[in-house]
C-alpha cells in the first residue's frame, strides 16, 4: 500500500508557531531524522529550503502553456483573417496582429490558467477519488504538523518523540494509515 503521501506509522509533531516549526525543522534534521513533510494552514518563508524541497519548476510549465496559448491565438486569428472570413478595407487585407491582441492575451491567460490547474492536480496526486491523508485537522485552522515516516528512519521512536519535544513541539502524536 503505497501512494503520493505515503503509508504506514507516522510520528506527528504538532508546532504552535511558525518560527518555532521553522527552527524545529532544522534541528530535527541536525539530529538524523528524515522529515516525510510539514503541513501549515498559510506559507512559511524559507520552509521549503529548510526542508531540502528542489527548486520549483512550475514556471516553466506556465511559460509553455501561455506560449502554446499565444501560438493558438495566432494561429487561429492568422487563419481566420486569411482563410475563413477575410475582411477586407477599402480593397485591401487588413490583417495585423496588432488589432487582435486582446483574444491574443485572453487565450494565453486562459491556457496558462487551465494547464496550470491540471499542473497541479497531477502533481499533487488530486482527483475526485483521491482520499487526502490528514496528519491533524487542525493543521487546516492553526497548528503546524511536522510529519516523519518511522520506516524511512533508523532513530528509534522514542528517541524521535524526544527530539520533537525538545525541539518545541506541543505534543506528538502516532498516527497509522
């Protein structure tokens, strides 16, 4: 049973502050364990670095599909101006790219915002019959959850649970999926 989140037992530790759960997330690393993830209900500056995350590459996924957009905007303006509806001013072709810009712009937006969408379904491993894992429901509202796999870890459990306490955790809790 393996999936994009992970299975298995889980060490929770549950963080009251954000600053706390950033230090924390150094020093859990400092002492050998392997963090699976932190969740928090808004974005911490420089988690993801803290937490050794590769550099996003979703802007380059969002230059392709508005450059695809933009393609088809004028692809679609150059045919239909030439080919299947010319208009044609005081007897001569008035195509210019430059009357069309605002269908340019809106299909470019409108494919960089959907594939982006998709993006991020897929990447996440989202859809309607994917059952999300919670570690706490409260990570949703106003507490932080560092969440480390006891599989992926040769530091024993309770070793673990003491170097999330020292390290400020509120509490720690064991969860299995």
């Amino acid at each position: 049973m393996s999936d994009v989140h992970g299975s298995g037992k889980f060490l929770v530790g549950i963080f009251d502050d954000d600053d706390v759960v950033l230090a924390a997330v150094k020093e859990v690393k400092n002492a050998g364990v392997r963090i699976h993830e932190v969740y928090s209900p808004f974005p911490i500056h420089g988690l993801d670095v803290a937490l050794g995350h590769p550099r996003s590459r979703l802007g380059i996924a969002a230059f392709m599909f508005a450059l695809s957009g933009t393609i088809t905007a004028l692809t679609l303006t150059f045919y239909t101006e030439s080919f299947d509806w010319p208009m044609i001013v005081g007897g001569k072709d008035s195509y210019s790219p430059v009357v069309y810009v605002p269908v340019i712009f809106e299909l470019t937006v409108l494919f960089c915002a959907l594939g982006m969408v998709g993006t991020f379904i897929v990447s996440n491993g989202m859809g309607p019959t994917v059952k999300p894992l919670m570690y706490d429901l409260r990570t949703t509202d106003n507490k932080f959850a560092m969440a480390i796999d006891l599989s992926k870890n040769n530091i024993g459990e309770s070793d673990i649970e003491q170097i999330l306490k020292k390290s400020g955790a509120a509490e720690v809790n064991v969860k299995q999926f």
